[in-house]
C-alpha cells in the first residue's frame, strides 16, 4: 500500500496527501471503520440513585415556600408542606402521605392554628395539640422505625412596624407551644430543633430583615433555616 504514495503525491495537494497517510496508518486498508467509531463511548448513566437517606418536611405555608437545600449527595428531601395548613388539617393528610416510610420527618405546625384562634374561627389550642398527638401517633404506628423532628414555631411580628396586642400575645403563646412541643420531644423521644431565638430582633419580635409580612421569611430568613436544620439532614438517623 505505501508503494502507491509517490503516485498519489504527485497527483493530490500535499494537504490531502497526508490526510490519506493519516487514514492509511490509523484505519488499515480496509477501511471498513474510522479511529472515532473504534473508540468505545460511556453510555450514559441510567440507574437511578438509591437515596443513603430520605427526609420529608412537613409544614405550613413556612416550609412550603422553603427554597431547595443544595443537592447533598445521598440525601433526598421531600418538601410537603401546604399554604395555610393547621395541624387539624395535617392530621387528616398524614395516612397518604405515609404510602412511604422516609428515614426522617421534619414538622413545623401551629401558627396557623393560633391565626385562627385569633380570628375567632372556632379553633382551640387543645384541639391543635390533640391533633399534633395524632399526627405523631400515627407516624409512629405506620412508620416506626422513621425518625421525627419536631421545628419550634417561629416568633412573629407585625409587617407595619407597630406592634398590636394580638402579636404581643402571639409571642407569648409561641414561647408556651414550644415549651409544650419540646416536652412532647422529650416523652417521646423525638428531636426538638429549637431555632427560635435564631429569628428574634433585640426587642423579641421576627427581626425585619427575616421577613417579608411578619410572618413568612426572606431569602436571608430561610438561609437562617437551613442552616438551622442541616445538622439534623446530614446527621445518620438514631431512631
């Protein structure tokens, strides 16, 4: 075959000359497959990846809009949180959504609830912890081996600037259903995340710059919040 090359070199440029030299080493006489087909490509990667550890979060409106953590390798977050939802209403969701058994539960419930026992709408802070007892009741019946973490509830403030007796009275009713989520924790043994104080201003209210309406939080509240909770997610489960 290279006897041939004097011919073609006095017949064809020499740029094509050694392209043809290059194919003639590489490829063989045949030709029958070029260099980049005899190269084996990765297929790509199709299995899907087995979560180390599965974590639900279950809330209200707070945790609804709580942005994406970054991706942690190994570790799956199931955001269930629901706008506006009491702890009456998680109570009749949390049989469905148990159709899974995740390694962890994340709660944070009840400031809806003390909304509408402010606005006179028939609720009752034992009724909200009744129910709390059920959601947990039921957790531990269908998923026992599930590890539950109770969130405090978040302090609150007014979004005008003033301060009005019913969220005078909300931050002291917050303090008590902690005082009471922790003791549940404890006689349980469930994991208490306490970060309320982590929110205050020097004048115990929701500071300005962690909320947007006295209530739900900022870009920078929810980088408080998880920061507060990525201990417990990235923690191996101890139930």
């Amino acid at each position: 075959m290279l006897a041939i090359l004097p011919v073609l070199c006095c017949n064809i440029s020499m740029k094509i000359f050694y392209a043809l030299l290059t194919l003639l080493i590489l490829g063989g006489c045949s030709g029958s497959e070029s260099y980049t087909e005899s190269v084996p490509i990765a297929a790509p990667v199709t299995q899907e990846v087995v979560a180390e550890k599965s974590i639900m979060l279950i809330g209200d409106s707070i945790t609804y809009r709580m942005p994406p953590f970054p991706e942690i390798e190994g570790i799956s977050i199931d955001n269930q949180g629901v706008g506006g939802n009491r702890v009456i209403d998680e109570k009749d969701l949390i049989t469905d959504r148990l159709a899974y058994c995740p390694d962890m539960i994340i709660i944070m419930l009840l400031i809806n609830d003390l909304g509408c026992i402010y606005r006179g709408k028939g609720c009752s802070i034992e009724s909200s912890r009744d129910a709390y007892i059920q959601i947990l009741d039921t957790i531990e019946d269908i998923c026992p081996a599930t590890e539950v973490c109770i969130q405090s509830i978040l302090p609150v403030s007014d979004s005008d600037g003033k301060t009005s007796e019913r969220t005078r009275q909300a931050l002291i009713d917050i303090i008590i259903l902690n005082e009471w989520l922790e003791a549940v924790c404890q006689e349980r043994g469930l994991v208490f995340i306490n970060h309320h104080d982590l929110f205050l201003d020097d004048n115990g209210y929701l500071a300005e710059e962690y909320t947007i309406d006295g209530v739900h939080l900022t870009e920078l509240g929810y980088s408080v919040l998880h920061d507060a909770l990525l201990p417990y997610i990235i923690a191996p489960t101890g139930k």
